[in-house]
C-alpha cells in the first residue's frame, strides 16, 4: 500500500497471530564482550516493538543482524518471507525487500536527495513508473521538497535523519526497523515521526523501533522489550510490565489550583474515600503518603493498587463525591514514568541476580 499525499490511508485488517520476525538464542561477542546474549524474541504481523535500553545495551548489535551488517556468533533469525514461511535469515542470500531499515546515525554518498533515493527503490526493485511519485510524495510529507535536488551533505541532522527514514520506507515495505529514529530531531518533527509511524500501523506494518527515548517507545508501540547488558530482562505491553512494580500512579489534572487553606482536610478526605483502592503497602522511597498534590501541576497523584477496576472506581468518587470541590479535565497513567520506573526496577532485579557481571554490550 502507498500512502496517498494527503497522508490519509485506509485501515488494513491483520492477522496478530502470525510471527514475521523470530530471535532464537541470538548471540553476538566482540572478542570478550558479549553484546547480545542468548536474546529470544516473537514479533507478529501487525505489531510495533519498542526495544529499549541505555546506551550499550545491544539494541543497535540487534538490529544489525537483522539487517545482515553483523553475522551473530550464535543462535539463529527467522523471518516470514514472501512465501509465507519462516526462513533463516542467514541462509537467505538476498536482501529481503518487504524490509527497511534505519540504522542508528544514517551516513550517505555524496548524492542529492532525488539520486538517493531513487537509488534506493532501484536496489529494493520497486516499480520504476512508480519511483517518482513516490519520492514526491515522502518529501513532501516529511517536509523537504524543496530540498529534493540539494546535495545531502548540506543537510542538517534532523534533515539527514528524515532522509533515512524515507530510504527505510521507499519502496513500502511490510516489516520496517528503526533504530533510534527520533536522532537529532526537534520536538516539532518528533511528533510528525509518531504521526507517521501510528499511520504506518494503520497499514498493517508489522515495526520494530529500537531507542532509549521512553516517552517515544511508549506513545506508539504495543509492546516493550527491555534489554539490558544484552539480555532481554522484560517483554510485554506497557500495562503488564507495570504489575511487576511496587506501586501504580495515577495523575489527576484540575480544572482550577486548590488553595493552600482547602489542601490539607481535602487530601485527608480524599485518602479516606479512596482508601481501598490505595497502595497499603507503599514504598516510601517512593512516597509517604498515597495521595499528592503538586500546584505547579495543577493536580494529584494518586499511587494505588495498580488494578484496572480500581482506576474507574477511583474516577467514579472522584467526579460524584468531590463535584463541589474540584473539576477533573483529565485521568491519566503516566505511561513515561511508569516505563522510567520499570526499566529502573527490572534493571536492578537483574543485577542482583548476577547478570550484572555479564560484559557490556556494543
């Protein structure tokens, strides 16, 4: 499917069930460094995957060999090819072209935009008649048409980044992988690249993002992998992953700033109503208390059971027991906070457990 230039596409039906990209047992050493160790993964049509992790992990090693750059010292990728079956990728001699990759700090030849991507369709076979229109259509969506015929060299990094997303998507491929794609980009262009990756799952494109930017895995992927020290330590949805922390937040933003004389019997009256759905067993490194108000925020933070139910009946006594008190104009879990907290618990769970010996990866 190629996305029409008013950026508009048409939902595709998938089949979740289906696996399109399999790790088994991926291992990559450097010498004595492992850089990936033993990493065993399921990616299914349809779904997009953040793998996060600091710097050093082994997100960009990963993606490496699955784009073929690196060869892995061990354990095997399977990817579902045009036949329908899942192949071992390192007895596939081709590059596979319903793939596009971006890989982390994109460099070019000395070309103008129009070459290089021209050039790119042509080594992924997409229709030639087609090619032109499709360039134009990318450029003008990402904002650089006017920059079409200039030489890359003269771009900045957030141009000369657009330009590798563009290359990884040219010739419209059904499985794309993004390492880091958020790279020098401004806030402005961040948001059109979540844009532009919620319309490609639209489309039924099965993606793979690799970053250490946590607000930007988790406003657009289905599921987390959390690596650390080249170890898969955590992989899930967001929400599942949070069941293994100590506590739960919930952030309630107001209509209007609670005064100082109201605050205290109000926060009394609040944890009283709400108290059977509050954290009982809150961890006071965290907070002391269940209930918070922050005037610079405009609103509270509830730390609670971490239960679907308790949410909603949270929200219920809130809107019909305190209408007189105060209006609610949002209810949210904070999904940025919530992954920081995760990957901070996990990673310190895997440490103690002795993974913190393993070598750091590249």
């Amino acid at each position: 499917m190629i996305l029409q230039p008013s950026g508009k596409s048409k939902k595709v039906e998938i089949d979740n069930s289906e696996t399109v990209i399999k790790l088994e047992n991926l291992t990559k050493k450097f010498g004595n460094l492992t850089a990936v160790n033993s990493i065993n993964l399921e990616v299914h049509r349809g779904e997009t995957i953040g793998l996060v992790g600091p710097n050093g992990a082994g997100k960009t090693t990963t993606i490496k060999m699955i784009a073929k750059i690196l060869r892995p010292n061990s354990g095997r990728i399977l990817i579902r090819t045009n036949s329908s079956d899942l192949q071992d990728l390192g007895k596939i001699s081709r590059t596979l072209s319903q793939m596009g990759f971006l890989i982390d700090i994109p460099a070019f030849y000395n070309m103008t935009a129009y070459q290089l991507l021209r050039y790119f369709a042509n080594l992924q076979n997409y229709p030639k008649d087609k090619i032109d229109q499709r360039i134009d259509e990318l450029l003008e969506r990402f904002k650089l048409s006017e920059w079409k015929f200039e030489q890359v060299k003269n771009f900045s990094k957030g141009m000369t980044q657009k330009i590798g997303i563009i290359q990884a998507i040219i010739h419209d491929p059904e499985i794309i992988i993004l390492d880091e794609p958020q790279t020098g980009l401004d806030p402005l262009a961040r948001v059109e690249i979540r844009k532009y990756i919620r319309e490609l799952q639209s489309q039924g494109k099965t993606i793979f993002v690799a970053s250490h930017m946590l607000y930007e895995i988790s406003e657009v992927c289905d599921k987390i992998a959390l690596i650390n020290y080249g170890s898969i330590i955590g992989f899930d949805t967001v929400e599942n992953l949070a069941l293994k922390l100590k506590t739960s937040e919930l952030d309630c933003e107001l209509l209007k700033t609670i005064n100082d004389s109201e605050l205290s019997p109000l926060i009394d009256r609040l944890t009283e109503k709400l108290k059977p759905y509050l954290d009982k067993n809150l961890d006071p490194m965290i907070s002391k208390i269940p209930v918070k108000y922050y005037p610079e925020q405009q609103g509270f933070k509830f730390f609670y059971d971490g239960r679907h139910e308790s949410k909603g009946e949270i929200l219920k006594i809130l809107i019909k027991e305190f209408e007189s008190d105060f209006t609610v104009i949002s209810f949210t879990q904070p999904k940025t906070s919530q992954l920081e907290r995760i990957y901070a618990e996990m990673v310190k769970d895997n440490d103690s457990k002795g993974k913190s010996k393993l070598n750091g990866g590249l």
